[in-house]
C-alpha cells in the first residue's frame, strides 16, 4: 500500500506540466554533468594527497577512496545512460576551488608532519561534504523525475561518500589529531 508521501508524490508529478517537467531534467542532468566532471578531477587529485600523506592509515583511506571514486565515475556513466542522455563533463567551480584548496594546504604545511595530514583531512572532507551534498540533491531529485535506476545509482555512491567521511573522522580522531597536537616545530 502507498504511503502518504508516495502519493504525494505521484498526484504532484501527474500535475507537473511537461515544461516543468523538462526544465527539472535540465537540472538534474546539468548538476550530473558538473559532478562528473569534479570526480573525474578528483580521481587526479587524490594521488597527490596520498604522496603528501604521513600516516599509512591516511594513506589506506584515501587510495582506498580513490579506487572508488574511479567506480564512482563508471556509475555516474551508467547514470547518464539510464536517463537516456549522454555521458558529458561540466566544469564544476566548486571542485576546482576545493582543490586549489587543499593543494595550497599542502604547500603551507611541512612534509612528514602529522600537522600536514590534519590539513589533507581537513581538505578530504570539505570535498567529502560537498560530494554528500551533491549526490543527496541528485538522488532525491533523480526520485523525483521518477529515475528509479538513477536514484538507486546515486544513493550507492551517496552512502561511499558518507562513509569515505566518516573514516577520515576516524583517523582525525584516533591518533592524527593528538599527534600533530604534539609535534614540536
């Protein structure tokens, strides 16, 4: 039996009019081109924050993330696809700003510091939230237009995001912190 919600959600779509229908996909897929392009970006970066990397945890997490992000890619094609529309890149500011970010944070800190992998934590989870943000906004939209294979696309990639998050915490809070806390310059 539908619930309440779901029946909201159909009655609006049927009274969407196909104008408005038309410029929400313009939307939605505008917004899967600009996070194309910032994970295929991203998928550059990464390396360099690994090489900058103290910590072996650091290290894991990160080239462990990368690997997903590669997938993360190959799903937002599958993405594309399943909303009949061809995979593409738009440039993403807010990505390249990120990364300008983090690049200029490794520059400012020094090489074989704990204080060096706080700042690429730092930087790995202002791109996290803004992934999390991203692919919350496309699932839900992608459920909207009633792109159930894209919603379920992106709600899998929307839950590595959260946890790519959740474990740089985890290596901040275990010891990284404390560690570069301590360090004497």
């Amino acid at each position: 039996m539908p619930t309440k919600t779901n029946k909201k959600a159909t009655a609006a779509a049927a009274s969407r009019s196909e104008e408005a229908e038309s410029a929400l996909k313009e939307l939605f897929v505008d917004e899967l081109k600009d996070i194309y392009w910032a994970e295929k970006h991203l998928a550059t970066a990464l390396p360099k924050l690994i090489k900058g990397a103290t910590s072996e945890d650091l290290k894991q997490t990160i080239t462990t993330h990368l690997e997903e992000t590669k997938n993360q890619i190959t799903r937002l094609e599958s993405v594309f696809a399943s909303v009949g529309e061809k995979a593409a890149a738009k440039k993403c500011l807010a990505m390249e700003g990120l990364l300008a970010e983090a690049t200029e944070l490794l520059s400012d800190t020094d090489k074989g510091t704990e204080v060096r992998d706080v700042a690429i934590i730092s930087a790995a989870q202002k791109v996290e939230h803004y992934e999390i943000a991203s692919y919350g906004t496309l699932r839900t939209l992608a459920g909207t237009l009633g792109y159930s294979e894209a919603q379920s696309l992106l709600d899998e990639t929307l839950a590595e995001e959260k946890n790519a998050d959740s474990l740089l915490t985890q290596v901040a809070e275990n010891y990284v912190n404390e560690a570069a806390a301590a360090e004497v310059e």
